[in-house]
C-alpha cells in the first residue's frame, strides 16, 4: 500500500476536543485536515483548514467531503455506519466502518469479546422487560443495565438493586435494546491505549490507573499502580482486540481490576481516549500522532514514556463561580494546561485537562490535582 505523506489531506468525522488534538499533530506533520459535523466553530473545526458544518446523516455532503481528502478516521465512536460507509465509497476509512459497528453498541461489543475469548463481567441481552426479569434472576443483583447504543460517561445507565426495581430501570433507559451485566466489585479500573498500523504493527502506551466521578474520567494515573502480571496481561488483551477486529488506528480498551486480581474488558473505545491525553506531553508520540499515522500507512512512532505522569479533566463545574483563575495556574511551570476552545461550559462537559510528570505517579498526580484545586480557590475566597 503507498503511504499517504505530509502534504495530503486527512478527513475527520466529528468535530471534539479529539479531533482537535488530531489536527494540531496532523498540522504539525504537514498535513491538511478537513472535519465534518453537524455544529459549527467546533474544538476541531478550530485548528483545521476546512470545516464542514453537515449531518452526518447527509450523505452526499458525506461523499463530497470525502472526495477532497485523502484518508478518512473519527474521532468519536458514535458517528453512523452509514457515514463510515458512504465515506468510503470514495476514500479510504480507518478504522473501517467494521469496527465502528461492534464498537459503538453494546451487543454487539460484548458478543465480539465473548466470541473471541476474552473475559468480561457475565451479562445477558435484553430486548423486553421480560427478558430483564428472567436476567436478573440469572446474574443477581445488583447488576448494570446499559443501552445498548450511544452510552458514554455513564449515560444510558441504570441500577438495579433489587429485582423489585427492574421496570424501573427498563423505564428510565427508555425500553430500548440493552445489555444487563453483573455487577463488578472492582480494585480499580484501568486501560490500554493501543495503535496497530496497516501491515500490523502494534504500539501502546502501557497501563493506565483511571478513576471516575459522576461516571465521568476524573484524572488518570500512568503508568498504573498494579502488579507486573497484570499490566502484562492487559497489554496482550489489548492486542488480541486490535487484532481480531483488524484495528488500522488507535482504539483503547477499558478494564475492570476485580479484587482478586482478575481483569475483565469493560469496553473499547475505537478512537484516541480520555485516558490517554497524558500521552501529549509525557511520550515521544502522542496517541494522536500515532493515529495519524497509522491511518497514513506510515510507521509508528515510539510510544515510550519520559517519565510516570498524571491528567486532570477541567469539567465546566470549575466555572460554576466564575472564570477559573488561570495565572495561578501558570505559576505552576510543571503543570501543562490544554484547553479545548468550547465557549459555553456547563456542568460534566470536558472543558480542557492538565497533565504533569515526576519521578514518582503519586508526586505526578498531587502535582495535577493542586494546579486544578488552584483554579478554584480564589472563587470559594469570594474573588
């Protein structure tokens, strides 16, 4: 396959923060960068040389978008199949619509895994209250139940206690298809960010420790705080994922850590990851320039780390007292902000991160979450 070098133009599907941090290390190499979605004035659209504001679901605008690129890749998981699929009636989409179609919904997602021989907590497919009733009383309680489409950051998720509170549950994601899972009594939960590049060769990042709030990511730590067995086998989880659903590109995979040291594969994430971010500043290459060039046909980049590192989400909830005090921030030179240019922020919506190195993960992680706690204070103070 001939390689697409610097100086072409790559084609983003969406319009995030992820898809800005893509381009700024797209543009770094000498590449142009298109992006579609349906909003304009995007984190992407920002930093991109063209940015075409159209539906996914417009699917000549798609196919027209794609006949002025060279290469097409996503940068969120919940753009259509049909989307991926028009894209490349014209253009080379990576990672393929395929991958997209197990990845972006839950059965499909956990029948692959199961298919494939990979562990992950016990679950059942629903399609009816009475499919949910007869689960529970398979797997117990309490348990997950989980739409199976466009589920992220805890959405589309509901608990169930108690089998006297099933209806309830079934009600409040909406009666829709969905995967009901055991409930998981978890040491922690963690992930592998992982590239596997058009003839097969795979890099990745390690193991990373994640902890959550509100279901949201909260900060990362990496590498992970867990035994040398376990990071092994995380990484060779990842790739056996990579590699059977025939990865071109960056896709990570969460896990569960159980409290006897077993791992189970929570989800995969087709797509640079929030977990992952630390990679920018930490690593010789980031996990996006590692998806460009991947979906380049280049060779990948080393994914090695400088030093044990740490990453803070900025959540709109920081300016729920006013503008964060940044310049008590930048008194802090080791600690490096990245802001994602969203105008409007609200509670939950990633509004940017922080990352710091040490020579310890625990130094790294104080060091992330004493610049976010210093953009705070002023307004508890009543600045």
């Amino acid at each position: 396959m001939k390689p697409i070098l610097p100086g072409s133009t790559i084609g983003v599907l969406g319009g995030g923060q992820l898809g800005r941090m893509f381009a700024i290390a797209a543009r770094r190499l000498g590449y142009r960068v298109h992006t579609l979605s349906p909003e304009f004035d995007t984190p992407a659209g920002q930093v991109s040389d063209i940015e075409v504001t159209a539906p996914y679901e417009d699917l000549d605008a798609v196919r027209a978008f794609a006949e002025r690129v060279d290469v097409v890749t996503f940068e969120f998981e919940n753009v259509p199949v049909a989307t991926a699929e028009a894209a490349g009636m014209v253009a080379p989409v990576r990672p393929a619509g395929s991958v997209l179609h197990v990845a972006q919904h839950r059965i499909r997602e956990k029948t692959f895994l199961q298919t494939a021989g990979l562990s992950l907590a016990a679950f059942r497919v629903i399609r009816s209250l009475q499919d949910l009733d007869c689960a529970v009383a398979e797997i117990g309680c309490p348990a997950i139940l989980k739409t199976a489409d466009f589920g992220y950051d805890g959405k589309g998720q509901a608990v169930i206690t108690t089998p006297a509170n099933a209806a309830n549950a079934w009600k409040a994601i909406g009666g829709s298809a969905a995967v009901v899972e055991a409930f998981v009594d978890f040491e922690c939960e963690l992930s592998v960010v992982a590239t596997r590049s058009v003839t097969g060769e795979f890099a990745h990042y390690g193991l990373q420790e994640n902890h959550h709030r509100n279901h949201i990511l909260d900060f990362t730590v990496a590498p992970a705080r867990v035994p040398e067995r376990v990071f092994g086998d995380a990484v060779e989880m990842a790739r056996a994922v990579l590699e059977k659903l025939d990865v071109v590109g960056v896709l990570c995979v969460e896990f569960f850590l159980t409290r006897d040291g077993k791992l189970l594969i929570n989800e995969l994430a087709p797509r640079p990851h929030n977990s992952g971010h630390f990679t920018v500043d930490a690593c010789v290459t980031s996990q996006f320039e590692q998806q460009l060039r991947a979906i380049c046909g280049l060779p990948l980049g080393s994914a090695r780390q400088h030093r044990p590192a740490a990453m803070a989400n900025l959540l709109g909830d920081l300016w729920s007292f006013g503008e964060p005090d940044w310049f008590a921030l930048c008194a802090r030179p080791d600690v490096k902000v990245h802001l994602y240019g969203k105008l409007k922020p609200r509670p939950g919506r990633k509004m940017g991160h922080l990352c710091a190195m040490a020579d310890q993960p625990e130094a790294a992680l104080t060091a992330v979450l004493e610049g976010r706690e210093c953009l705070i204070e002023p307004q508890r103070r009543g600045r």
